[in-house]
C-alpha cells in the first residue's frame, strides 16, 4: 500500500475515491436492495387441508406425577408397595400429546373408570420440550 502524503496548506485536497466493495458488502447492499411482492392473505388453515388431519391419532398420555428409585428400591416393590409422586393431592395433573405438555386437568370418576377433567388448555406459542424427549 502506497503513503500518500498530505497536500501543502492552501492547496485544495482532491476527493479521495473509495476503496473497491468487498464480495460481502456487495452481497449485503444487494439484500438489502431487494423487493419483495406483498403477501396474499390466506384467511387461516383452508378446510379441506385441515379436514385430511381429523382421523390422525395421536398417542395422549396422563402423568399423575414422577418418582425416582433405585434399583434396589424397584425390585422391593410388591403387591400393596406405595410409590410416593412429587405431586401434592388436589394439585394438577398433566396431560401429553405426543411428547409436548398439552394441558393441564383433575382426576375425575366416570361410573366405575377414572378420567380427567381438562381444566386448562396450554398457550399456543412454543411448547417445550418435556425432560423425557430432551
């Protein structure tokens, strides 16, 4: 690279001209360049498209709480063996669809079955991953 040197005082100083683009700057300049068409407005999910997903089943898992045990405490258990859960009694239970938490519920008897009451179904933004599909 050559040293240029200041031009005696008094005289006017020539306009400097601009080192070349590099592939970046130019890649750059040309995005931020581009136009875009606007985008038609679907008016949500079409029906039919919809529709094709309604007989899909999905497995739905309950989880009435956990308990971590030793192996030795595993093979102790037996008939009549209480597994204590980290859940409080009246506390709510969840519910799964696929891995992802979904909503949440009480227990509830229906005749001589039990069932879940859904009380709370989960916001529709970004569901996190449960600790058993991470």
């Amino acid at each position: 690279m050559t040293e240029q040197t200041p031009p005696p005082e008094g005289e006017p100083q020539a306009p400097a001209t601009p080192p070349e683009p590099t592939p970046e700057e130019v890649a750059v300049e040309a995005a931020m360049a581009a136009e875009f068409g606007e985008l038609e407005d679907q008016g949500g999910a079409d029906p039919a498209t919809l529709s094709m997903l309604y007989d899909l089943s999905l497995p739905v898992t309950i989880e009435l709480g956990r308990a971590r045990l030793s192996v030795q405490e595993l093979l102790s258990l037996g008939r009549g063996s209480v597994v204590q859960l980290d859940r409080l009694a009246g506390e709510p239970i969840d519910v799964f669809v696929g891995d992802r938490r979904f909503a949440e519920g009480e227990v509830v008897v229906v005749g001589e079955q039990f069932a879940v009451r859904i009380t709370r179904i989960l916001g529709t933004g970004p569901m996190i991953p449960t600790e058993a599909s991470a």
